[in-house]
C-alpha cells in the first residue's frame, strides 16, 4: 500500500514545479498573441519528449503519449471552468 505522506509530499513537489513552470511560461506568453502560446507549448512538448529520450525507447515514448492523449477531455474541461471563473477588470 502507498503511504499517503509520502503522496501528499508528491503532490506538493508537483504543484510547486507547475507553478513555478507557470511562472516562467507567461513571461514569454502575449496576452494580445495566441501563437506565443502554441510556441511555449510546443517547445515543452519538445522538451518533454527529449526528458523521455533519455531513459526510456520510442515505443515506450509513444505509449506515454496515447496514455497522455486520453486525459485530453478531462484537462480541458478542468481547464474550462477555471477560465470561465475568472473576472475581468
């Protein structure tokens, strides 16, 4: 069984690293131009595949990427009604 201490910390590590990666993205993101954020996300998913490269073949690669794809609905969706909470000034 998994100790939950050890999850939470986890789970901190994570938030803390997506936060800080967050704060580095939107210094090169535009608010006024949309391809900057396709090119921040593009590069982290160069980068990303790079990481993967290091340790792992392309079949394995690929198969974090279809395992990947199929949490697609559900990040957007998350990602939706954050945006749609939010109140512009």
């Amino acid at each position: 069984m998994i100790d939950e201490d050890i999850l939470e910390k986890a789970d901190e590590m994570i938030r803390l690293f997506q936060a800080e990666l967050y704060k580095l993205c939107e210094k090169n993101i535009s608010p006024t131009e949309v391809t900057t954020t396709y090119m921040v996300a593009g590069v982290m998913m160069k980068t990303a595949i790079e990481l993967y490269s290091s340790t792992m073949d392309n079949d394995s690669i690929l198969g974090v990427l279809d395992a990947i794809k199929d949490t697609v609905p559900t990040i957007s969706e998350s990602v939706q009604k954050e945006l749609s909470s939010v109140t512009y000034h």
